[in-house]
C-alpha cells in the first residue's frame, strides 16, 4: 500500500507505464483502437499486475492522481504518434482512437470533467480520438451523478464505453438514457461463446441490444479462432485479445501499428 502511494506520486521513476492493447476488426483484422493498460516493473518485485495495485490505489484514493496521469500519458502518446504518421506519411488520422479505464473514484471527483477538459487541452489531443472506458457497475453505483457526468464528457467530445458490460445489473431503461457509444462484452461470456450454451445466448443478446442502440460492441478476451468466428456470426464488430495481440509496451506496438496502419 505504501509502494502504490509513493509510486503514484512519481509513476515514472517508480516504474509505472502503459502498455497498449489493441482492438480490431473481427472480420478484417483491421485496427480500431488501442486500450491503455497500466504496467509496474517494480524495483524489488518484478512485474506486478494492475489486478493487485489497481484496487490498491482505488482503495487508498491514489488512482485520482495515477489516473490523470494515466490519461495525460496516453493523450501524450495519441499525439506522438499521430506526429510520426504526418511525418511518415502525411496520415495522422490513420492513427487509432485510444482507450484509457477510469475507475469509480476518479468518475466521482467533483472536478473530474475539469481535469479532462485541461489535459486535453494541454496535449492537444483531440476529444473524438480518446475512448473512456468506464465499468457497467461503476456508472449503475450512481445513476443520477453518473448520467450527468457522462453527458459532460460527450459535450466534449469523447467516446464513452461500458467496460465489463454484463456483469454489472444494467437496468436496460437506463442504458439508453446513457450516451455511451461502445458496450464492451466481459471476458467472462466470451470465454464460451463457441460452445454454445448460455455464454454464448447472453453475448448475442448483448450483440443485438448494441445494434438496437446503435452503440459498438467489442468483445473483451478473444483467445480462440472459434470464439472470433462465433462472435462474427453473432454481428459483433470489434474484439480484443491474445488471439490478436496482448497489451505491449510503445516501442513494441509502434513497431505493431507500422505494419497495421
Ligand atoms: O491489464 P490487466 O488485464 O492485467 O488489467 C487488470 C485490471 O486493471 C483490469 O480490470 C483493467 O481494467 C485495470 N486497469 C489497467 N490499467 C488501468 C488504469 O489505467 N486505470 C484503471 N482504473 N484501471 C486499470
Ligand atoms: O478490465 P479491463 O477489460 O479493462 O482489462 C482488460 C484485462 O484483460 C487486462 O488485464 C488484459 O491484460 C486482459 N486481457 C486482454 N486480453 C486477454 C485475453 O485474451 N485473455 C485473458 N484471459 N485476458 C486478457
Ligand atoms: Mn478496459
Ligand atoms: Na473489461
């Protein structure tokens, strides 16, 4: 707890980083955007997992500020590499959107709109190329705060997705109250959508109440050439996994994208 607290205060040198993991097209393989995943080298423990320090940091309230980093990184990095696409080849909308989690405790911060507002500002990054991911049980914990929150951050032009979706006791009223654009089917129901069962009834019905809405679905943890197929004839756009790629440090998805783009 200690470790997280210090480590946030100074993630670089602590040995904080993002990796990205990319979302594609299922059917074409092509690139449609790249989540942001904190990683920690840490000094004496090695790599430790965000499924550990993560729910520290929110414990402990230390992912407000870990988590404006994390935006303020991943705007940063969006632009880097949006200037490498212009100098290479004239094309830096061909660069894909990226996506950043935003815990509960950050949603909740009074100036947390604010702060989005001032780091896109700062980085230049522009609003409709940042996804923010934010979890189905997170935006139902507070319904009332949480629509109006999300509506202050579409005004500036970010894309909202439901991470998680399925797991959180949606009441489906609400989902189209809510100006998410992207609904982000759990791991859990991907993992058997090939064989059939309820798994697979339960990520077509989140397939097909997407396309009612109108909203995206990408499917989260796609490991398998049978669930992509699955997920396919299902009407799911977009998926994202170890099948395609794990989440990999800049150097090596810059070297990733250069081949994609
Ligand atoms: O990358 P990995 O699968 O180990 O991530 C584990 C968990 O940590 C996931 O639930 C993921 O959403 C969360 N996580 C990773 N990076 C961040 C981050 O920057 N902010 C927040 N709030 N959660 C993150
Ligand atoms: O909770 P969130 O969806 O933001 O976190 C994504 C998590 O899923 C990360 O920890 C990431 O490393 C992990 N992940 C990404 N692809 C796969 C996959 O194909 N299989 C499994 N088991 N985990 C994955
Ligand atoms: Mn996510
Ligand atoms: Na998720």
């Amino acid at each position: 707890e200690a470790d997280i607290r210090m480590a946030a205060g100074a993630p670089e040198r602590s040995g904080l980083f993002l990796a990205y993991q990319p979302i594609v097209d299922l059917r074409t393989g092509a690139v449609r955007g790249l989540e942001a995943l904190l990683r920690w080298d840490h000094p004496t423990r090695g790599t430790v997992t965000p499924s550990v320090f993560v729910p520290v940091a929110e414990h402990t309230g230390v992912i407000v500020p870990l988590g404006r980093w994390v935006l303020e990184q991943a705007c940063t990095q969006l632009m880097a590499w949006r200037t490498q696409w212009w100098r290479e080849r004239r094309q830096p909308d061909s660069v894909p959107s990226v996506s950043v989690n935003i815990s509960g405790r950050q949603l909740a911060e009074e100036d947390f709109v604010d702060e989005v507002a001032a780091i896109l500002q700062r980085t230049g990054a522009p609003a409709g190329s940042i996804t923010l991911e934010i979890t189905e049980s997170v935006i139902m914990r507070n319904t009332e705060s949480s629509l109006r929150t999300l509506s202050a951050l579409k005004a500036l032009g970010l894309r909202l997705a439901i991470d998680d979706f399925g797991t959180g006791y949606s009441s489906l009223s609400y989902l189209q109250k809510f100006p998410v654009d992207v609904l982000k089917i759990d791991r859990a129901f991907v993992e058997g959508v090939a064989q059939g069962g309820s798994d697979a009834a339960l990520a077509r019905t989140i397939v097909t109440l997407g396309t009612t809405l109108g909203l995206r679905t990408v499917a989260e943890g796609v490991e398998t050439s049978s669930q992509q197929e699955a997920l396919e004839a299902m009407g799911c756009v977009d998926g994202q996994g170890y099948l395609f790629s794990p989440a990999r440090p800049v150097d090596e998805i810059t070297a990733w994208l250069r081949v994609q783009t």
